[in-house]
C-alpha cells in the first residue's frame, strides 16, 4: 500500500486538481463562451446615429460599404 507521506501527498494533489476543476467550471468559461462585441461596445444604432443625417460611410467593420443608420446598400 501507500505510507503516509505518499497519502497525504495524493491528497494534496486531488485538492489542487479539484480547485483547478472549479476555476475551470465558473463563470470565467461562461464569460468566454459569449461571443460577439467586447465589453463596453458601442451598439450599431448608437454608432451610427450621428452619422444618419450626414449619409457618411459607416465606421462599423460589418457594414462598412453601406450608409449607416438602417445599414441599407448605398
């Protein structure tokens, strides 16, 4: 079997794997899994409303070759 020392050195190493589990398995992967714009975007509507009146370019890399606004072809 194992001594004691080999025991408590298993343990050890079961709980360091279990805390590595749980940081694992928050809400860290759920942040991750979200995808999309980046914390603090700007939506296109508030992007682009300055914009609507003048008939620029839209600024939004999805819809550059279109007049902002509604994002209809130019």
């Amino acid at each position: 079997m194992f001594t004691k020392l080999q025991t408590d050195a298993i343990a050890i190493h079961f709980r360091e794997l279990a805390k590595i589990f749980e940081k694992a398995s928050g809400p860290a992967t759920e942040e991750k899994s979200k995808r999309g714009r980046k914390p603090g975007a700007v939506s296109d509507d508030v992007r682009c409303a300055h914009q609507l009146v003048s008939g620029d370019r839209c600024k939004n890399r999805a819809t550059h070759d279109k007049v902002c606004g509604k994002h209809t072809n130019a």
